[in-house]
C-alpha cells in the first residue's frame, strides 16, 4: 500500500461509515489535487467528469461536510501525530509557530467573513481570518492545527449564526484566545 494510502486508512478509522470513508478520500484529494477552485462543487466535477455523477457526488461531499457525524479533531489530531513523526525521524522538533492568515473573499456568506485586517492583504480587506499552529525543526515546518476566527460581529447575530450552524457553545475569542487554545493540550503534555 502507498503511503498516502495508508495515510488516508488511518484517518479512516475516525470515520466509521465506508461513504464516510469514500467521501472523505474523494473531498482530501480534490483538495490536495490539481484545480484552481477547492470548493465542493467543482471539486465533485473533477472527481466524476459527468454531469450526473458530478450532482450525486457533490451531494454526497455536502451530506459528508455538513451532516455526517465524525469528529474533526480526532481527524487533525492524527494527521498532526502523523507529520510530526515523520519530521521526527530527520531531526527533532525545535519551534512552535503561532499564525494568522487573511482568506480573501468575494461575499459575505463564509463563515466569519467581513472587512477587517489581514497582513495576506497588508489592508483591511474582505476576508476571513484563521489561527494556525505549525511546528518547525530546523530544516522544515508542517502545519498541526486551526481555528477559524469568528468576529464579534458574528457571534452576536444570530441570523447568520443559524445560518452558518454555528454551534450555540462556541463563543467570541481574540486571535490570542485562539492560539492558546491550539497551544494548550499540547503544552500540558
């Protein structure tokens, strides 16, 4: 079996369905996959090529994404062991890095979009904003974890947040907030 392949089975242990699984596999190599655009849609038109596989595909991606059960975390916190141990075996890990990066919008429907500033733009801009933790040895660096900014001005309009099905729990946090959030169960251990 190719890495990536046993990678991907790994990761399907957290995904207890084999459509998870299928979904799951066809979503991460539209992403990581040739294409311009990264979204769902032209992402099932890649996978298929016509027209009524792509609308079938595209509404299983969607069910997968927004309405199967399977946890995120347990997805990230193993692709994250995984890059650290393969890193691990050159040379050890020396640096942690906390970030923030601008996505640049078009709309207003993203989740957390507005105008506000991003250093991606070096401007206040229309965008959403993401927290990253990456780690680094002294040769190479691999990303492990992210959060989704979530504005103020999200949070208290509950329009949107329906919406969006933005769970009720999940409250305002500053970038900072967010960086010790993705800092601090790995800090402990």
């Amino acid at each position: 079996m190719s890495r990536l392949g046993a990678y991907f089975e790994q990761l399907g242990t957290h995904l207890p369905r084999r459509e998870q699984r299928e979904s799951f596999a066809t979503y991460a190599f539209g992403i990581l996959g040739e294409g311009e655009r990264k979204s769902v849609e032209p992402i099932a038109a890649r996978a298929c090529g016509e027209p009524i596989g792509t609308r079938r595909t595209h509404d299983r991606l969607l069910h997968f994404l927004a309405e199967s059960p399977w946890s995120d975390r347990a997805v990230r916190t193993d692709a994250a062991r995984y890059a650290i141990a393969a890193m691990s075996t050159r040379e050890p890990v020396t640096t942690w890095i906390v970030d923030d990066t601008g996505f640049l919008k078009q709309g207003s429907h993203s989740v957390g979009v507005q105008r506000q500033y991003t250093g991606s733009a070096g401007k206040v801009t229309n965008c959403q904003i993401g927290v990253s933790l990456s780690v680094a040895s002294r040769t190479e660096h691999v990303p492990i974890d992210f959060a989704l900014y979530l504005p103020k001005s999200w949070c208290t309009d509950s329009t949107k947040r329906a919406g969006a099905r933005i769970p009720d729990e999940l409250t305002f946090k500053t970038k900072p907030e967010l960086a010790l959030d993705l800092v601090g169960p790995r800090a402990r251990r």
